[in-house]
C-alpha cells in the first residue's frame, strides 16, 4: 500500500510540475503581448521592436480614425514618431509585404506606414503654405 501511494504521490508532482511548465509558459506569452492590441513583441523583426510602442498606441487605427488622430496629435509626438520612422519606411514596407498570411503585428506596422505618410503630406503642404507657394483654403 505504501509502494502504491508513493508512485501515486510521485504522479501528482509530476503532474504538477508539468502543469506549472504550461502555465508558465502561457503567462511568458501574455506577457510579451500588448494588452491593448495583443500584439507579439516575438512576431516582429528586432530593428523594429522600438517602434512597438507606436504600434501599439496607433497600429490598429484604421483610415477613418486616423483622420481625426491627425487633428488631435501633438506636434511633439508626431514629430517623434517621424524621427523613428524616417529612414526605415521602405524596410518596414518590405518586411509588412513579406508577411504573408498578415499578422496582427504586419497589419500595426502597415497602418503606421500610412500614418507616417499621412503627416509627412502634412508637414508638406504646411510647409508650402508658409512659403506663399499655394493658396491657404480661405484664399
């Protein structure tokens, strides 16, 4: 009888400590997932991951709310956000475009293109106005 609990008892702590393994590691994969957007720091490329966080705050913005984010943004944060971006577009661009089937994490970065070039048409246009090159709308 003793023999039989003590293989039952070893049974149960290994169960345990497979238990544990498991949760473990689904609490490691929790963890390196955004809580907003759930997206998986592992899933894209480390020359990027210091833009996970505006992917985080903007990458499931679609069209129709970048609009107004346009409008609401503080100019210290998009400029910000275009010193990260500018000069890495076209490698984000190709990694996005690699991605296939697109990922939570492909689509983030793929709206942030869009984001960025939606304020560098911005900063553009404001910039011309400035200069007297084209017509202000109340012009």
């Amino acid at each position: 009888m003793a023999a039989h609990l003590k293989a039952l008892f070893a049974g149960l702590v290994l169960a345990c400590a497979c238990g544990c393994a498991l949760v473990q590691k689904e609490t490691a994969d929790r963890q390196s997932e955004s809580p907003n957007t759930g997206l998986r720091a592992t899933a894209i490329p480390a020359g990027f991951r210091d833009l996970v966080p505006y992917a985080m705050k903007w990458g499931g913005i679609q069209s129709t709310e970048r609009d107004m984010l346009l409008k609401e943004i503080e100019p210290a944060e998009a400029r910000a956000f275009c010193e990260a971006m500018q000069g890495r577009v076209g490698a984000v661009r190709d990694w996005v475009r690699a991605t296939a089937p697109p990922t939570r994490e492909s689509d983030a970065f793929s709206n942030l293109i869009e984001l960025y070039q939606d304020l560098v048409d911005i900063e553009l246009m404001e910039n011309l106005r400035t200069r007297g090159n084209i017509p202000t709308p109340s012009q």
